[in-house]
C-alpha cells in the first residue's frame, strides 16, 4: 500500500499528465486566444482554442457557452444544444444559455414546420403561418411595443385549437 502511495505522490510530484494538457498558464493563453479570435469573428480558430481549454477543464462554462454559439452560427444544431446543455447542467441560472437554447429550439422548430408546409399538398392552414411569422419576427429582434418573444407568445396563445 505504501509503495502506491508514494509512486502516486512521485507522480503528482512530477507534474506526470496522462493526457498531455500544458500547464494552466497555456490554458489560460489558449482561451484568450480563443476570446480574441471570438471577438475577430474568426470562429473556425476560435473553435479550436476553446475546444483545447475544454480538454484540460471540461467545465469551463465560457469555453462551452462560446462553443455553443459557434455550433449555432454554423447551424449545427446537435453540437451547439449540447453545448448549452452542458452549460446550464453546471449553471442551472445561466439566462443566455437558456435563451440561446430557445432560439436553437425555435429554429429547429421552424425547419420542421417549413418542411411540412413545402410537402404537404393539401396545406391549408393559416394558424402555422400565423406561427412562422412569429418565430421569424422573434428572431429577427424588430421593434415594437411589445417585445419579440411577447408577439410569440400572444401568436401561440390565439391560435390555439
């Protein structure tokens, strides 16, 4: 037992990494690089710093808040809801997380109804374009009295069936 616990020591001791992460002040150069690209709009590079800070700290919430947004600019919705689930996994009150993923959501949802509406030949229904028109105005932030999300949720609760 005492020989495990010495060669575990001589180990930590060493700075032995198993998964060959740099130490954390490369880290923290990595991730602002990765804040810098961000901030250029360079997402592909961005992309590939953050996604080195989350090998060494997989809880890194800016890390993957930021690699989130960057998988729902490029419309890979499946990485990008991951991501911000795994945000609001480790900070459940993370309000842009929740609402980014709403807007994945939304998205998604209008894909679909788009979709249906293209390839369904008897389409005739004039509550799913009261809808899309919604999403759309949600999405595209424009001004009114009431807020986007506001003329959203009246649209959903008039139209009901």
């Amino acid at each position: 037992m005492k020989i495990i616990l010495i060669i575990m020591l001589g180990l930590a001791a060493s700075g032995c990494n198993t998964n060959n992460v740099k130490p954390d002040t490369n880290i923290s150069e990595t991730y602002m690089k990765g804040e810098s690209a961000y901030a250029r709009k360079d997402y592909k590079q961005a992309k590939l710093h953050f996604e080195k800070v989350i090998i060494a700290y997989p809880d890194n919430i800016e890390s993957l808040f930021k690699l989130a947004n960057i998988n729902m600019r490029n419309k890979n919705w499946d990485a990008a809801q991951t991501y911000y689930s795994a945000v609001i996994q480790l900070k459940p009150n993370y309000a842009k997380a929740h609402h980014n993923l709403a807007m994945l959501h939304l998205f998604k949802a209008k894909n679909h109804l788009n979709y249906y509406i293209a390839n369904n030949e008897s389409f005739d229904n004039k509550k799913l374009g009261i809808l899309l028109n919604s999403i759309n105005a949600y999405s595209s932030n424009s001004k009114s009295a009431l807020t986007p999300l506001d003329r959203l949720a009246d649209a959903v609760k008039t139209h009901k069936n």
